[in-house]
C-alpha cells in the first residue's frame, strides 16, 4: 500500500508540473502576438506617418503646379484677347486724330514799342489718329505678355514662387504708362513731355511696387515705405488729366464725349486696383496665396483694357 501511494504521488507531481509547463508555454505563445501585433501597429503607423507626409507634399505640389497653369492659360487668353482688342482698335475705331504738341515760350511779335515780350506757344510735333495709338499700346501688351509665356516663363514662375515677382511689375509699369499716356491724351493732354512725366511716374510707381515686395520678402516684416510711394507716385500721375477735364468743364463750360470720362475713370480704377491688390498681399492678415493675387494683376489688367475699347467703340459710333 505504501509503495502505491508513493507511485500516485509521483505521477500527481509529475502531471502537476507538465501542467505549469504547459501553461508557462500558452502564455509565452500568447505574448508572441501580442508583441508581433504592437510591433505591426508602429510599423503600420510609421508608415501611416510617411504616407501622410508624401501626400502632403504632393499635395502642395499639384497646388502650386496648379496654380500656375491657372496663371499661364489667363495669360494665353489675355494674349488672345489683345489680338482681337487690336484688330477692333484698327478696324472698328473712328478715324479721331490728336496733335502731340511741344510747349513753349516765343517772341510776341504783336507787342508795341522795342521791349521783347515772351508769350505761350505751341509747336505741332505729329498728327496721330487715336485708333493707331490704342493699337500700339495693345501690341506692347501683347509683346511683353508673349514673352513671359515663352522665353521668360522659366525664371517668371520662379520669381512668382519667391514671392517676388519683379517680370510683372515691369509689365504692369510699361503696360500702365503708356495706357494712361493714351487716357491723358483723350482728356486733353496734349504736351509730350507731360505726357511722358505721366509714363514715367506710373513706371517708378510700379517700381516702388516691386521694392515694397522685395524689401518685405528679406527682412520678413511689414514694410510701407514703398506701398505708400507707389500709391503717392500713382496720384501724381492721374493729375494733368483730371486738372484738364476739370479746367475744361469750369473755364470753358464745356464737356468732353461720354466715352473719354469712362476711359480716364478705367484707367485711374485700375490704378488704384494695382495699388490695392499690392497691399492686401502684403498685409499680415493675407491669408491667400501670392499665385492669387498674381493672377488677379493680370486679369484686372485685361478687364481694363477691355472696358476702354469697348467704350471706345460704342462713344465713336455715336459721335
């Protein structure tokens, strides 16, 4: 009896310990995929992270891409667009013609007794029909607009990507000065060298223009030196015009046509257009992107040519 016991005790123990054994051996097994599975999860998670940052770089990337392709079929349009203003300047227009005169002082001959007496006059340099002046100016839009889509598009959309886009300023001051030129003339402005002080400040304005981006650009702050002398620079310009519009209706008690109040009005809007655009990129609240207000220069630029041929057109059928 005592050996049989001493057996089953034995293989109680024995059945006791392969027990634990095979429970020590259930959990371990159990622990492996509790680990395999926490070490996919951060392996999925990395991988997870990786994939959001390469999407949110891809997705910058087609916003800028997009964005300039945007910009390039408004400036393929505008280009169109400036070939069919040209065609209605040539063909559509009134054959109107304006002197270009250089003023001056000259000898009164009608004055009495020996004294020489010096007197206002004017020197006629060149007849020129209106329609012909307006299609020159298109076609300097147009030239400096083709340019940008072909040769200089390259370091253009760089220049737009730094935030500093001195291509399109140039193009904005040319285009604006002679623009203005030929809105000054309507109105009345006659003098040539007036007439290219007015260019010159629209040009030095959109130059400030430029200095006002770059000088932001560098040093990261809010810099108004160059809004204001662009803004300041823009208002002298308008000046011969309007004094002679209004010296015209106070004087003389005589009006102008219709059609050269709208153009002197479209060309002092999209002046001040410029100017407002200018500062609401680079406000500290701007929140839009600069291809943004990039594409709005352009397009506000084109509304505006559009509106003066077109009052040209309708004033002149009418006259």
């Amino acid at each position: 009896m005592a050996t049989s016991t001493k057996k089953s005790s034995k293989a109680s123990a024995k059945t006791t310990t392969k027990v634990k054994t095979t429970n020590s051996k259930a959990k371990v097994e159990a622990k492996k995929p509790i680990e395999k599975t926490e070490k996919t999860e951060k392996v999925t998670e990395k991988t997870s992270v990786k994939s959001s940052v390469g999407n949110k770089s891809s997705v910058s990337k087609v916003s800028a891409g997009s964005s300039m392709d945007r910009l390039k079929a408004l400036l393929r349009f505008s280009s169109l667009m400036h070939l069919a203003l040209i065609g209605i300047s040539i063909f559509a227009l009134k054959q109107a013609s304006t002197e270009w005169l250089w003023n001056a002082q000259a000898r009164d001959l009608f004055a009495a007794g020996n004294k020489v007496d010096l007197g206002p006059s004017s020197e006629v340099i060149a007849t020129v029909q209106n329609r012909y002046v307006l299609a020159a100016v298109l076609v300097v839009s147009l030239f400096m607009t083709v340019l940008l889509l072909t040769k200089y598009w390259s370091r253009y959309a760089a220049s737009v990507k730094a935030h500093v886009s001195g291509l399109r300023w140039l193009f904005l001051g040319v285009s604006g000065a002679l623009m203005l030129e030929f809105a000054s003339m309507l109105a009345g402005v006659q003098d040539v060298f007036t007439l290219k002080v007015i260019g010159v400040l629209v040009l030095a304005g959109a130059m400030f223009g430029w200095f006002a981006e770059r000088e932001n650009k560098l040093s990261g702050g809010s810099h108004k030196l160059g809004v204001y002398l662009s803004g300041f620079v823009y208002a002298l310009a308008t000046l011969p015009m309007l004094a002679s519009l209004i010296g015209t209706t106070v004087f003389n008690q005589q009006r102008f046509a219709w059609f050269v109040y709208v153009v002197v009005a479209a060309s002092i809007f999209g002046l001040a257009l410029t100017h407002r655009i200018l500062r609401s990129s680079l406000s500290k609240n701007s929140k839009l992107d600069y291809s943004v207000y990039e594409y709005r220069y352009f397009f506000y630029d084109l509304v505006v040519k559009v509106v003066i041929v077109l009052s040209l057109v309708f004033g002149y059928m009418k006259v």
